[in-house]
C-alpha cells in the first residue's frame, strides 16, 4: 500500500468515526466533531493498536490502563465545554490523546497519571503535535490535585465507586468536575459544578462502565 492510499484510508476510518460513532452517541457541538477531525488519534495509539485507532472500544495501555473509547472522550469533552481562558486538571494522562483535546480548547492543562511511563509516551505525543500549553505530573491524583488548584475544569480519564472527598474543593467558581461514579456493571458520568463558594449542582449525564482509578476511595460499607 503506497502512502497515498494509507493516507486515504486513515481519513475514511477517521470520517466514519465521527460519523457512525460520535454523531449518534449525540456529540453534535461543531468545536468538538472539528477538534476530532484534526487532531490525530492514530498518533496517540500504540503502534500494535494501529489498526483500532478508530475502533469503538478502549484501547489497553498496560497495567490496567486503557484509552477509552472515541466516543465516550467526545461526549466527556462536549459536556465539559471547556473554554480558552480555562486551566484543567486531567487526572489520567495516558497516551495523551485526551490531554491533547483539552489542550487545544483550554488556557492551561495539568495532566497526571501513576504511571511514569505513560507520562513520557505522552510527553512525546505532544511534543509531535506542538502541543505546549501542558503540565504533565506523575502521581497518584486520586484525590485530585489540590497543590495546584483551583481549577475550571476537573476530569477523570477512569471510574471511581464514590466521589473523592477533597475534589470538588478545588474548583473555581462556576468549575465543572466531571467523573464516572459508581462501581461495574453500573456507573453514571456526573457533572458537578460549583455554583458558589459552598454550593454545587450535580447533574448525571449518561450510564458507561470503564476501568476504576488506581486508589481510587471506595463506598464504606453499610453498617447497622
């Protein structure tokens, strides 16, 4: 296959997408559905994932880790509606791809994950992308990170059975937090935003099922 030809068949794979995928999983914000079309996930994949990089399921990094699905990032990132003056905390850096998004749409991004590793092959990905408005951090954020909030955003990149008690502190009024809660087979992403200095709205978006954070708080069991 010449590259020409490769070429074509990466947009295709790209076009259906966003047009089988995303569209119909009522992603329809045209910021969003353009930022998919330029920025380019097969980058972020790893190379033995070359052939899924627009496929409809999460991808396994190692460890435990995936990239999640394509659709599920644009819906995340649809809901959050991040804006050009906003600094966002991702919990979860992964590949990068997902940091790459934000970063295109925010201010500033603070991005973390536990792995070491990770965080490098994603320093890489954005450093190919001259993407140069983020942070990277290793750590366990968890519970968020709170030496450099606040924050306008806050989103987790994995699930967590209950809210992590210091998280929604550190948004700035008028943040949005969004993090999948809840524990397999049944688990609602929900949007918190913080309405002022002691009050927050919490909406639950849509019902999904993806991998739990490492340390993540768990439910305290009922007791009689």
């Amino acid at each position: 296959m010449n590259a020409a030809t490769a070429n074509t068949k990466i947009e295709t794979a790209r076009f259906n997408m966003i047009e089988q995928q995303i569209r119909t999983w009522d992603v329809l914000d045209p910021t969003v559905l353009q930022l998919l079309n330029d920025v380019p996930r097969e980058a972020f994949v790893p190379v033995a994932y070359q052939g899924l990089a627009f496929a409809d399921l999460e991808i396994p990094l190692g460890n435990g880790h995936v990239m999640l699905s394509p659709k599920l990032e644009a819906r995340m990132l649809q809901a959050l509606s991040v804006k050009k003056t906003d600094r966002v905390l991702h919990v979860g850096t992964g590949t990068g791809y997902m940091t790459a998004l934000i970063a295109k749409l925010a201010k500033e991004v603070i991005s973390v994950d536990v792995e070491a590793s990770l965080s490098a092959l994603a320093s890489g990905h954005l450093q190919q992308q001259q993407i140069h408005n983020v942070t990277l951090e290793v750590g366990d954020a968890a519970q968020g990170w709170p030496q450099k909030a606040p924050y306008d955003v806050i989103v987790f990149g994995a699930s967590s059975p209950v809210e992590p008690a210091q998280v929604r502190q550190q948004l700035a009024i008028n943040g949005r937090l969004l993090i999948v809660l809840g524990s397999a087979p049944v688990m609602r992403a929900t949007l918190i935003q913080r309405i002022s200095e002691h009050g927050y709205k919490e909406d639950v978006l849509f019902e999904t099922c993806i991998a739990p954070l490492v340390n993540a708080p768990q439910a305290q069991p009922f007791q009689f």
